[in-house]
C-alpha cells in the first residue's frame, strides 16, 4: 500500500529563525506529520576561520554544483538500483554488520526489523509500529557512508558512553544506510539535507510524529540535551496516551469481568436448573419405579388366592387349577411359599379359563 501525506515541515537554525515549507511521504503504512527541528552548523568563528571558509567557498560551490549536475545526469541514464528494495530487514542487518566492523559494537543498541513481528515488510514501519505499542520514542538514524562527517559522528557522537546510555534507556534507535535500498526509500520520505542525520518520531493524537530532525555534526552532549527538552516537550502526548490506553484497558477488563461474572451466574443458574431436572428425574424413576414393583406383586398369583377366599361362595378349603393341561396353581401363602410366583413365571401370559376346586367335596 502507498500512502501520500503532505507533511508540515518546521526548520529552525541554531540562531532561532524558523522557515515553514510542504513536502511528500511515500510507501508507508503509517501516516507521519512531521513537525522539525533542523540544527545547522555555526558560522565560521574568527578571522582563520573566516579566511579559510571563503577562500574553500568557490572549490565546494564548484564541487557540489558538478556533483549535483551528473546526479542529475545519470538519472536519465540509469535507473537507481535503490529504488528497488527487496529485502528491507537484510538491509538493516546489513548495515549493522558493517557498522560494528567499521566503528565497533559501543553504540546504542540498533533496532532489527522482522516480518514475524507485523505484516509490514519495512523494518522502519516494524519499528514505528513497536513505538507506538510500547508508547516509547523513535530515534531514526539515516548514515551517509561517503559523507565527511559520518565517520567522526559514529566514533564520537554514537561511541559515546552517556549518549550510549541515554538512548538505549529512553527510546528504540534505527538505523539504516541511505546507500541500500531500504535506507535510500526512508530517505526520500523524512527528506533530510545533510547528513549526520537523525530523527526524532513519537506517538501524538494517534499518529507517529516527527517531532525533530537534526542534521549535521553535533557532540553528545548537545545531542543530550537537545533530546531531553524534546522528549520533556512530547511527553505530554505519551502521558495523554498512556491514559487513554489505560482507560481503554480499564474498560475492556471491566467488560471481561462483567462478561466472567454473567457467565458464572448463567453456570450458576444451569447448574440449578440440572439438579432439579435430575431431581425430578429420580422422582420420575422413584414413581415409575414403585409403579412396576406395585403391578409386579399385583401379578402375584397370591393376590388371585386372596381374591378368592374373599368371595362369599368360596369354599373354606380349596384349589385354583386349569382346565387344560389340568394344573394346580401354587397361589396360598404358606410357610414353604410365603411368596407365591407370578402369573407370568407360572406360565398364564392370556385369557386363561381358571376353577376354583373345593377339596372337601
């Protein structure tokens, strides 16, 4: 995705005048509005100074405007290979690599782009994204191998112990070389004009800002300095987030607990609601239960025995038997058969045809 914002540039110079002017941003996914502060070099200093700055003048306009004519030139000519970025994080690590080799590894510690972090393929954008999770600030560093100043500002400047410690406990610090692809594409969108040069982003009403840019050759200490009144400026946006992201945090616990405690008294309810349906359920078992047990001794050939011996005609001593195959029903209760079988263990599942047999006939 290509973004396109214009973006608010503020230079001011070391004296205190301020220019205000527009540029572009492309190939980001994030939108930077950019506020910036520009330190230039000071003015010559003396009457050496002032000699030795006039009489190189004519040799470095002459320099510059032939270099800036066969940049010109050669665009025409060739397609700049940097415009082709393939491997941003391979870019970064890179440069890294080169860097210790070169300088030595007492520098803040660099931030890595990885893919596995976001599904943007810019380290810088991985980096901006992580800044503005973790609400912390964006120290951007653009290094211009073949510049004068580069060497003395990473010895110096970077390899320096407070400086060191400064950043790497108050911000995440990139950086890249504007010679590889990934260098040159932050480049051409934080636009910087002379190199050292870096960077200052932080997170203001919900967008990556550029709060500073300063460019040229500047010592720790100044560096320091210049970055703590920044950040004590910006501070107040971090504050506001941070608030606000508590509060939304706050919220949505608030919401999750609520939901939790929903949740718990619906278990609550069902649980209530189980027990008595299985209750009901055993009662139901109970009663069918007794049901089958009070059909069951109503089969029982003895409640037959009784029936009979209660009717009026029934003779004092007697036998119930069937009429074919003859058979005498075993249904009085005696000591031998306190519980006389069943109909149907006896064998009579129908209509059976059954006599009543005075024994004293």
């Amino acid at each position: 995705m290509t973004l396109t914002e214009k973006i608010a540039i503020v230079n001011t110079e070391m004296s205190g005048t301020y220019t205000t002017g527009t540029t572009k941003i492309t190939e980001t996914e994030e939108t930077l509005i950019m506020m910036v502060f520009t330190v230039q070099p000071r003015s010559p200093q003396g009457i050496v100074q002032w000699s030795y700055y006039i009489l190189t003048f004519p040799f470095r306009f002459l320099y510059s405007t032939l270099l800036d004519i066969f940049r010109f030139a050669f665009q025409f000519l060739r397609v700049d290979p940097r415009r082709n970025v393939t491997d941003p994080v391979g870019d970064v690590t890179q440069f890294i690599s080169l860097y210790n080799e070169k300088y030595g590894a007492r520098h803040p510690v660099f931030y890595q782009g990885s893919y596995s972090h976001s599904h943007i393929s810019v380290p810088l954008f991985q980096a901006l994204n992580d800044a503005k999770q973790e609400l912390k600030f964006l120290l951007v560093y653009l290094h211009g191998k073949d510049h004068q100043d580069s060497d003395g500002f990473c010895r110096n400047t970077l390899g320096n112990e407070d400086l060191i410690r400064f950043v790497d406990t108050s911000m995440l610090f990139w950086a890249c070389d504007t010679n590889s692809p990934e260098g040159y594409r932050v480049s051409q969108a934080l636009r910087e004009n002379r190199y050292p040069f870096l960077a200052l982003i932080v997170l203001r009403q919900s967008r990556m800002t550029v709060v500073a840019r300063i460019e040229g050759l500047i010592e720790p200490g100044y560096l320091i300095n210049r970055l703590e009144v920044l950040m004590s400026d910006n501070e107040s946006s971090l504050v506001a987030a941070r608030a606000d992201r508590e509060e939304r945090n706050f919220n949505q616990s608030l919401r999750q607990q609520q939901d939790e405690a929903y949740q718990e008294s619906l278990r609550v309810d069902q649980e209530k609601e189980r027990k008595k349906r299985e209750e009901k359920e055993q009662e139901l078992r109970e009663l069918e239960k007794q049901r089958r047990m009070k059909k069951e001794h109503q089969n029982m050939l003895q409640y037959l025995y009784y029936f009979t011996f209660c009717h009026d005609d029934c003779p004092d001593d007697f036998h119930i038997v069937t009429n074919f195959p003859r058979k005498t029903l075993p249904c009085e209760p005696t000591s031998d058969n306190p519980e006389p079988i069943s109909f149907e263990k006896f064998g009579l599942r129908k209509n059976e045809m059954l006599f009543v047999q005075d024994n004293e006939a």
